[in-house]
C-alpha cells in the first residue's frame, strides 16, 4: 500500500518493541493464569468506525483475542476519511487557510489491554499505524500527498448491552506524528504537520 512501507517500521522499531515488551509481559502473566483452563478458545472480532463511512471514508479491523490471554486484544486495521474542518482546525498554523485534507488510505497494528474482561468495561491501547494524506487548497490548484508515521497510546470504554456480542468502544487518545516521506507544500504554501496528534471516535464491533 505505501511505497516507504520498510522506512516506515524502521523509524517505528524502537516504539514498537516497546509495545511488545510492555504487551508481552501482560500476556505472560493472563498465559500464567489460564494454563488450567481447557475450555478456553480464540476469538476473532470485527470493528468498523462508522464516522469514517460520514466523512467519504472506510474502516474495517480485525482483533484476535488468543485462546491464552484473559485481558488481551492484539489486531490490524485499515481506514481512510476526509479530515473535518475542526480537526484541521486545531492546528492554528493551519487555520482558515483553505486547507482540505485527507487520510488518503492508512494501516495500523493495535495492541489492548481490557482490565475485567475484553471488549467489556475500561481498557487502554496503543497504535503504530502509517498514514497517507491528501492534501488540497481552496486557494490553488492541484493537490499532494505525503506519508506520516503514527504511534499513539489511547484508552476508553466498552459496552456490550446486548446478550448477543455486539459492543460499542468509546476511544481517545494523544501520539506522537513525524512525515517520513511526500510533500506537504502546495503552490508554495506549507501545510503545518503538528507533531502531537489527538483523536477521538467510536468503534462498533462484533465478537465471533
């Protein structure tokens, strides 16, 4: 999908294997602690944000809950939207500038912690995801693209209110964003790229 795919996970690797020691040790011990039980099995869920399907985009992930693990939820997504104005927005460097930005396509790896029991009650995550914008302008014509590099911790809440698994995950969270390849001036105008990305959404989602 991305030409800097290898570039991209070269410049994620220390966060990554951050993410596998702090991840890994939480599934030692949920291994640890289910090593007597024979009646456990993995499960497979399946999440889309419905706002991405609002802004002109997609989503669609995949998280595998393994047969071993009580509290964990490992998975990959892919995702694409028009960003809202206010997104752009918050960035005062971009303000009322007539930017029009897009995540042209993007993929990511999600790792999650759910404290009482997977996809119900509080948890918190983290993500390394590449992402590839479209930029435009009102004021000029033609567009450009550019790729970041993504790694974001986040965290909310998941409930399950039906008896059938169909659940709904409330998430937020705050990274750390670097462009590792493409252009971001247009016409002589540079779209500002803020290193500190916050998001928020809602995932619906369904457990096989």
């Amino acid at each position: 999908m991305f030409n800097n795919l290898n570039l991209i996970f070269m410049k994620t690797k220390i966060s990554f294997l951050a993410f596998v020691v702090i991840f890994g040790m939480s599934n030692y011990k949920a291994t640890a602690q289910s090593t007597d039980r024979t009646d456990r099995k993995t499960k497979f869920s399946i999440e889309i944000d419905p706002a991405t399907f609002a802004f002109k985009g997609y989503s669609a992930h995949l998280r595998i809950q393994p047969k071993s693990c009580n509290h964990l939820l490992y998975g990959v997504g892919i995702y694409a939207m028009d960003m809202p104005a206010f997104f752009v927005d918050m960035n005062s460097n971009n303000a009322d500038k007539g930017w029009q930005v897009r995540i042209n396509n993007a993929i990511g790896i999600f790792g999650e912690h759910h404290f009482s029991e997977v996809n119900k009650g509080f948890f918190v995550g983290s993500q390394i995801s590449a992402q590839q914008f479209l930029i435009e302008n009102d004021n000029q014509s033609g567009n450009e693209k550019f790729t970041n590099g993504l790694i974001m911790g986040y965290g909310g809440y998941t409930l399950q209110p039906f008896k059938f698994p169909l659940y709904f995950k409330a998430w937020g969270g705050v990274g750390y964003t670097s462009k590792i390849s493409g252009e971001n001036v247009l016409g002589g105008n540079e779209y500002d790229i803020s290193p500190i990305s916050v998001f928020a959404t809602l995932h619906v989602g369904y457990t096989f």
